[in-house]
C-alpha cells in the first residue's frame, strides 16, 4: 500500500514537472506568461537548470539573509527609537540669557530672548575699505 501511495505521488510530481516547464509568452508586448498554450504566443522553456545541490545553497543563501535582515532592522529601529527628535534637544535647555535674568530677577527682553539662543549675536559684515594703491 505505501509502495502504490508513494509510486502515485512521485508520478504526480513527474507529470507537475513537466507541465510546468513549458510557459507560454502571450500578449501584443509579450510581457505575459501563462501554462496554456495562446493564439499568438511563443512557448518558453523554464526549466531551471541548476542542480539540486545549487537549488539548496540558494535557498540556505536566502534564509541567511532573511534573518541578516531582520536583524538589521530591529537594531534600525531601536536606533530609531533611542535617537532624540531635533526640536526636542534645543527646546530641552533654557536660554542662558534668560536663566541668568530669573537668577538676578531681572526680565530680559522678550525679543532677545525668543529670537536667538544664547550666545549668538547675528551681525551684517562692515564694508571694506577699498586698499590703497601701493607705491613702487
């Protein structure tokens, strides 16, 4: 009985394998593929020509970097989700202006204070007097 079952199972493999290797390309463009034969279509073979062994070393190839993958990503994401958002770490600090000001009770300008951080003092650059001619 088991003889018969495994007998019937590989000839269905057989017949599986065969049909599957004859694809047909179909369509105006031939950019589709079917198994049945088309009005205007050439057949294709698509046996794949690699051995069992190659098979498996791909597919051991394909599981490595599967899980190289992931791995990647899990360690992206904790990067993600340990890294502090850019607005987060300047509006963290207080100014140093206007913690110097609370300690001495004095109010800073609220221009001052708001519009830069401390420190910074934007300026537009003086105009260059032209050099004078040297003599010879």
């Amino acid at each position: 009985m088991k003889a018969a079952g495994l007998a019937v199972l590989l000839s269905a493999c057989a017949a599986v394998d065969a049909g599957a290797a004859t694809v047909y390309r179909c369509g105006p463009d031939g950019k589709t593929y079917q198994q049945a034969p088309c009005a205007d279509g050439q057949a294709v073979n698509a046996n794949d020509p690699r051995s069992a062994e190659q098979r498996q070393a791909a597919q051991a190839a394909a599981k490595t970097e599967a899980k190289l993958g992931a791995q990647m990503e899990r360690e992206r994401l904790a990067r993600e989700a340990a890294a502090v958002p850019a607005g987060k770490a300047v509006a963290a600090k207080p100014a140093a202006s206007t913690a110097s000001a609370a300690k001495t009770g004095k109010k800073s300008s609220a221009k001052g204070a708001a519009s830069e951080p401390a420190g910074f003092t934007a300026m537009v650059p003086r105009e260059s007097k032209p050099a004078a001619p040297v003599k010879p």
